[in-house]
C-alpha cells in the first residue's frame, strides 16, 4: 500500500500499522476511524488549560456520541454538555455520573425537562418562558441560566451563537425579570453559562467574551460556577500549513481572568467551558473508497461512497476537509489535477470538495477525509437509505476495536413496524 497524496496519518502513525485496504475489506466502506491516542492527547490539553484549581471542562458530546469515547473522555477527567435526553442517556450508559453533566438544551419540552429533573442533571435554561417553565414543575430547586454576552463569533453565520442575530441565551437587559422569576419559584440560581459560537481559531474574541459573562456574573451572589461555552477550532487545513489554535497563550490569559475574577468576587467559583469539536475532531477519519472517474464539461470528477449521509458539514457549511489518498497501484507522481470529488447520493448539492488539487487516482482506491471525528458520525442518517457506517477505533496498542456495528438493510425497515 502506498499514500499517493497527503502525510497527516503517516506522521501520526494513525492507523496504527494496520493496513487500510485490510481495514475496509474487514469492516466494509466507508468507515468512521478514531485514534485512541490522539483523543487522550486532546483530552489532557483541556484539561490542563488553565493552573486555577477549580476548572471543570465540559466536553459537548453532541460533536461525537460513541459511548466508547465518551469513556475515554471521562477517564481523562473531563465532565459532559449535553443537550437533549438522548444525549444524558448515552452519557450516563456511559459511566458519567448525573453531578458530571450539564444540560443545556435550546426551546425543549416539559417532557425532556421533566427526563433531566427525574435524572438528577442540572439544566441550564436560556430563555424567560423556559425558566417559567422550569420553575413551575421543580419550585425550590437549583438551576442555570444561559445569557447572551452580546457578541458571538464563529467559521459560518450557522454557528454563530450570540450576538444579535440567533435564537440563544437571554439577554442582559432582562435581569431583573429573571430575579422575580427566581423569586417567584423559589430558585437559586448556582451557575450560569454562554456560549459564543463554533471554530474560534484566534482566542481574543474568547477572552472578551468571558469579560461579558462576568460582569453579568456580578448581579449573582449564589453562583457556585461559571460556563464560559465551547467553540475551540481545530486546523482543517492541515496540508496548507494552518496552524493550530495557541491552546498555550489562550490558558495563559484565561488564566489571568479567572483568579482575577475569583479575587474580585470573593469566591473560589468554578469554572467550566464546554469545549465539542476541539476534543474528537482531529482523531476520527472516514475511509471511504474511489468509485468512478469522470470528466463532463471539463470538470473531473472523483466519485466516492462518501456522501452527504456519511458526512454532512461540506453541505451545511462549506466546510473543507483535507484529503488524503490510498493506492495498491506503484505509486507514481502524476500531475495534480483539480477533482471535484462527490458522493454517491443522487443530488447534484452532493460535494465533498470543489477543485481540489490531487493526483489522479484508480478505481479502487482509497480515500482518507480527515478531521471528521467531530459533527461526523452523529450527523449522519440513512438518506437514499445506505445503512449508518460502521466505527473502529485505533487503540494505543494498535488493535482494532469495532465501536459500532454497520447498520443492515433490517434496520431500515425494523421501526416501520412490518
Ligand atoms: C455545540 C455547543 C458547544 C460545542 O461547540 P464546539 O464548537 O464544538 O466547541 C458548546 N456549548 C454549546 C451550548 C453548544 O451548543
């Protein structure tokens, strides 16, 4: 075997000295791979983020839910975000302890409000109506709040979570109706949280975020935490050089903040941050295989089975996923051709890349898309009914563990109830 294009899973030794072509023969394709290694490697960066003793990362599972990294996860010592009872039930079939998690959930039910009280977990609620809600069915309880800081930040408008412009949090101005409402149903209010959006790679917006949140901090005296929300960005182009988000320099300065800020409070409050994609993304592949080659209209294209049901995010938000090739064939340096590389899902919206630089590969090959541990698995479906993939995982011994069976043609059809 041979990679013809790309040297991210060289250097990291990703596969674990097990031969792709071996990997899909055995598992079938495409496949989601993860790398036990470089999860744990992510996980400890988090977690010792910050020197401030009292700091509890979140990690948002709802970026990749197989219980088998969120036991990974949590050995680490990192406690779990959820956002809906699917999410608290696999965290807790998981090992998470109810105390561990933190639900933070946008315009639910009574009903899955009612799944998290039964559960022990608290809720953080992130509008007026909900914490009426909330106050109604459980008088007298503990509760969080989320708030909008007033600014927001993000890689596409569709992650941008604060500011003006979205559907989150509470906003300042409402203060005092959220004091009688924690009056009037006898709350206290012990934490509350933000979050500004998703795939921050400079860290200043970050920071004067948490300036926000701590001034609506002030207006609190029973907090016992603070959630400065997620949105930690990894390099999704790894083979143009992108570098990494300063995960050093961003600790340094947050450091600063939170002792500052427990000094002025005259509290040693904890504090969280909730941090999704930054913990999997970078640890989890999918290897799918080369199709068809074709040129129409002067346009090549690459066909895969990597389609939109395998892995959403290059539809949604144009995302760009670094690529890397696979052949059995005597690797030879053909020129670079720019491929429009595609699924196998009968919509035309079906890319994966647009003109992307490669050599010209066989049938047969195989095609590594990279960073996709996060937002990858969990968004899937079933479209054009193709089976959910299957899900290894590289452990740092090497040996393959299959984490999730590949769905079968009966799946589809066993909720219809036939
Ligand atoms: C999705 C989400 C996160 C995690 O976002 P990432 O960009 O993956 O870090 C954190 N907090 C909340 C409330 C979220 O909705």
């Amino acid at each position: 075997m041979h990679t013809l294009h790309g040297n991210f899973t060289t250097d990291t030794q990703f596969f674990g000295g097990n031969n792709v072509f071996d990997l899909i023969e055995e598992y079938g394709s495409p496949l989601y791979i993860y790398n036990e290694e470089i999860l744990r490697t992510r996980c400890k960066e988090i977690k010792n983020l910050v020197t401030y003793e009292n700091f509890v990362p979140h990690y948002s599972v709802k970026a990749n839910t197989n219980i088998h990294l969120l036991k990974i996860v949590r050995e680490e010592g990192l406690h779990a975000d959820v956002m809906s009872p699917g999410e608290i039930y696999l965290a807790l079939q998981s090992g998470f302890k109810p105390e561990e998690l933190f639900f933070i959930p946008n315009n639910v039910t009574a009903e899955d409000m009612r799944y998290a009280i039964n559960h022990g977990v608290l809720m953080s609620l992130d509008s007026l109506s909900q914490l009426e809600l909330y106050g109604e069915m459980n008088p007298g309880s503990k509760v969080a709040l989320r708030f909008n800081p007033g600014i927001g930040a993000g890689h596409h408008e569709k992650v941008v979570t604060a500011g003006k412009k979205t559907k989150f949090g509470i906003n300042q101005e409402d203060i005092d109706i959220v004091k009688s409402l924690l009056k009037k149903y006898d709350l206290t209010l012990v934490g509350i949280n933000q979050h500004i959006g998703s795939l921050f790679m400079d860290y200043d917006p970050y920071i004067q975020s948490t300036a926000s949140i701590l001034h609506i901090a002030e207006h609190f005296e029973d907090l016992e935490f603070i959630d400065l929300g997620g949105g930690f960005g990894i390099p999704y182009h790894k083979q143009d050089g992108e570098a990494r988000l300063d995960i050093k320099t961003l600790g340094h300065k947050l450091d600063v903040v939170l002792h500052n800020f427990a000094e002025s409070y005259g509290k040693k409050l904890q504090f969280q941050i909730e941090p999704g994609r930054y913990i999997p993304c970078e640890c989890g592949l999918i290897l799918g295989t080369v199709t068809s080659l074709k040129e129409n209209a002067g346009v090549h294209y690459l066909g895969t089975d990597v389609g939109f049901n395998v892995l959403q995010r290059p539809i949604m938000y144009d995302s760009h996923h670094d690529m890397e090739l696979y052949t059995t064939h005597v690797a030879c340096t053909s020129p670079l051709t720019p491929f429009t590389v595609v699924g196998n899902i009968c919509e035309s919206g079906d890319i994966l890349a647009k003109d992307r630089l490669l050599p010209t590969p066989h049938v047969g090959d195989l095609i590594g898309v990279l960073d996709a541990g996060a937002y990858g698995f969990s968004m899937s479906s079933s479209y054009n009914q193709r089976p959910r993939t299957a899900e290894v995982l590289i452990e740092e011994t090497g040996n393959v563990k299959l984490i999730r069976k590949r769905e079968t043609l009966e799946d589809l059809l066993r909720p219809m109830l036939v």
